[in-house]
C-alpha cells in the first residue's frame, strides 16, 4: 500500500511540473526513479520511451504504467498513471472553468520564456546520461543520427522510425556486422 | 448519461489509435469536433495553447479540456468535472492495457538474443527522437517566431537572455547533482517574470 501511494506521489509531482510533454519529464524521471528510489535504471527508460512511442497512447502515461507495472504489478500501473493525469485534471480542469484567456496573460508568457529555457538544459542533461548507455558502437551512433535528423525535419511518425531501427538493430547483430567490427578492434 | 457514455469510447478510440506521443492525438480530435459537434475549430487551438502551457502530458491536458467543455455545456460545473475525468480516463485505458502486456512480454523474452538485438536498434532511435524532440524545444525557445516572421535577420531573432538563462541552468544542473529538477523549473519561471523575458 505505502508504495502504491509513493507510486501516485512521485508521478502526480512530476505530472505537475512537466511543461512540454512526455520527453520533458525525462530529467525528473531520472531523478526521482533512477537516483533517489532505484526502481529503474536509465537503461530500461529508454527502453520504455521506445516503446511507449510504438504503442497507443500518450508517451508520459505508457512510462508510467510500465514504471508501476514493473514496481508493483497491475495496480502499481494504474496508481502511477492516475498519478501522472492527476494535476493535469485539478490544473486545466480549473482553467478550463474559471480563467478564458489563461495563456495570454503576460506575466504567464514571460514564466513560460523561462521555464522554456530551463527545459532545454534539463532535456540536454537528461539526453547525455541516456545517449552514453544508448549509443553504444558506430552503428548505433549513425541509427540515432539519421532518426534525429528526418524526425527533426519531416512529419514522418516516429512509429516509422522505432520499428525501422528495430529491424535495422537485428540485421546489424544478425549479420554479424558488429562482431566484425568487434574483433577489428581488437 | 449517455453523453459520458460517448465521451468515454469516443476518447477510448483517441488513445487506442494515436501513436506517438500527445499531439498525435491532434488530428483525431478535429475529427471528433466535426462528428460531434461538441466543440470548435476554435476551440481545438484554445485548448493547444492551453495544454502547452500547462503542466502535464499535452494529450491528458487536451482531454481534460475538451471533456469539461463537454461535460459543462451539458449540464454545469460538476458534470464538466466529470467529463474532464472520464475523458481523461478514457483516454487512457487503451494505453494502460497494452503497456501492461507488453511489459508481461518482455520479462518473459528477456533473456532472448532477439529482444537484445532490437533494442540496440530501438535505443539508438528512442534517443534520436528525443533529440529531435529537443531540438524542436530549443527552436521556440531561442528564437522570437514573430521576428523571424516579419523577416529579421537570424540575429535579430535570436533571443538572448533565453540563452543566457538555460546556460545558467544547464550549469546548475550538471554542477550540483543533487538540486531537483522541480527546484530549477520554478527558479526559470521566477527569472522568466522578474526580468521579463
């Protein structure tokens, strides 16, 4: 029970100051999962952005439920993502009902130019932890390249490229172009 | 009641077929708009705006509005709360189920050389995607877009206390390991208003 309520906790904290979708919350999911309890390592969240963004449904949420899910069972997976779409209710819910216009007050848009910024540096901190464990020879360096680059530049689903790099992954250890290079450098 | 009903499947079918991430959800709710009638095309880039101003997943966000718009507009204050969680529940349900099957899969296949081998294929993209991502981020925060629309020079458009401010940031976060995410966030937006960036 304790850790089912720490479970709604930790997510309902990050729902509540993750500003810009599902890759935002990256750098506190770090911290809160990977440092402070140790229920996941930075491995197994990459693992679970990849797939949350091959499965149906919001990135944040499928992190969550697979983080609750593996900490405790079927009911740690609808604690956590009760947690994560909890502030969003109580917040936009309220604005929803009592304040039209919210996003063109001034003093909101100038919050916002700040935490926008503070996002890019917490985001870039949050990539560099995961890209150390992630790419991990040349091929896996040249998959991220082409992926970043045709994600950032056309409207292709990123559904495309985690199931092309899925397949390209196989063929690269099936074929043995890695165990080539492997023992190249030795 | 029935409206709850529909909300619920309506927002059921939202989250069984977006794939990738909040703003896929985008072209399936102008749909519902159209079919429905319960909102906007108007209303759809209110609650955009909204939703990215707030905190949370933008696709919950965007639930939780239109479901309130819904709820409220058919009887009130109380059925709009109730509409905003019945969206948002509905939403997702769908995403809940999957996950959980496919985390049941992967513990079982874990050990297998397969599994293995795509998800090298797999991190490598996850981590590409969150460049992208990143980049996108980056793009809106260091650069004024009216500038570049009334056709400013690159320079004129760069925006410099943004970038001065997120250097600041970035030097925090990788200098003092143990000062929470949370803790920075509020410090941005706190500099944001004072220097009124």
């Amino acid at each position: 029970m304790k850790t089912l309520l720490q479970l709604f906790l930790i997510f309902a904290r990050i729902g509540g100051f993750t500003f810009g979708g599902g890759y935002a919350m990256l750098p506190m999911l770090q911290k809160e999962l990977v440092d402070n309890k140790k229920w996941t390592t930075n491995e197994e969240l990459i693992d679970y952005y990849a797939i949350g963004q091959c499965t149906p449904g919001i990135i944040a949420v499928n992190v969550a439920t697979f983080v609750g899910f593996k900490t405790k069972g079927v009911l740690g997976g609808i604690f956590a993502t009760l947690g994560m779409i909890t502030p969003s209710l109580i917040i936009v819910g309220s604005i929803a009902a009592f304040i039209s216009g919210f996003q063109d007050y001034q003093v909101v848009q100038w919050a916002f130019s700040g935490i926008r910024a503070a996002v890019v540096a917490l985001i870039l901190n949050a990539m560099w932890k995961i890209a150390k464990k992630s790419l991990v020879d040349i091929f896996a360096v040249i998959i991220f390249l082409i992926v970043a680059a045709l994600s950032f530049l056309t409207d292709i689903s990123p559904v495309i490229f985690v199931l092309a790099a899925g397949v390209c992954g196989l063929i690269i250890n099936l074929s043995g172009l890695r165990k080539a290079k492997e023992e190249k450098q030795k | 009641m029935m409206i709850f009903l529909e909300l619920y499947i309506r927002f059921f079918l939202v989250g069984l077929f977006s794939v990738g991430g909040g703003l896929a959800t985008l072209p399936f709710l102008t749909e519902m708009g159209e079919a429905t009638g319960w909102f906007t095309p108007m209303d759809i880039s209110n609650m955009v705006a909204i939703s990215e101003s707030t905190p949370g997943p933008i696709g919950i966000n965007m639930a939780t509005y239109i479901g309130f718009q819904v709820g409220s507009g058919f009887g009130g204050f109380g059925y709009g709360v109730l509409g905003s969680i019945i969206a948002s529940i509905g939403e997702v349900t769908p995403a809940v189920v999957v996950i959980m099957i496919v985390s049941k899969m992967l513990m079982k296949f874990r050990d297998s050389k397969y599994v293995e081998y795509t998800f090298y294929g797999l991190r490598a993209a996850s981590v590409g995607l969150i460049l992208a991502a990143w980049l996108g981020v980056l793009k809106i925060a260091f650069f004024s877009s009216e500038a570049l629309e009334e056709g400013s020079s690159f320079f004129m458009a760069i925006d410099y206390k943004s970038i001065i401010l997120s250097a600041v940031i970035f030097f925090l976060v990788t200098k003092f390991k143990k000062i929470h995410p949370i803790a920075l966030i509020v410090l941005a937006a706190v500099v944001g208003i004072i220097f009124k960036m």
